[in-house]
C-alpha cells in the first residue's frame, strides 16, 4: 500500500478556465489530476475529506494487464 504522507495534494486552477483540480504527486513524480471541482475551496475539502478514500481505492483497483 502507498503511504500517503509520501504524496502531495495541491488543488490547481486550470489555466484560462474557471474549473479547478487536485493535483496529486507522487514519489516517484508522476502527477495525477482529479477533476470535477467548481472553485478553490472545493478541491481544498476534497483533500482534507476525501482523499484518502482515493488513496485506498487506488490501491486496490484493479491493475491493466499489458
């Protein structure tokens, strides 16, 4: 499982746009955005209420087979 005090979220307003993101970085750099939010502090709740919820998710979804 990934340690979540190893991640990063930023929420992020998209440049030009009125929407915004949550950003998530992870150790090795790779960044993720998870959309659908409207304003600021929106994304921010999502990080503080519901992003480690997507973390376990993310952890135990199923993995693309190559």
């Amino acid at each position: 499982m990934t340690d979540s005090k190893s991640i990063t979220f930023e929420a992020v307003q998209l440049d030009n746009r009125s929407e915004y993101v949550v950003r998530a970085t992870w150790p090795d750099g790779h960044e993720q955005q998870i959309t659908g939010f409207t304003d600021d502090s929106e994304a921010r709740a999502w990080i503080v209420n519901d992003s480690r919820g997507w973390l376990d998710w993310m952890a135990h979804r199923p993995q693309p087979r190559d």
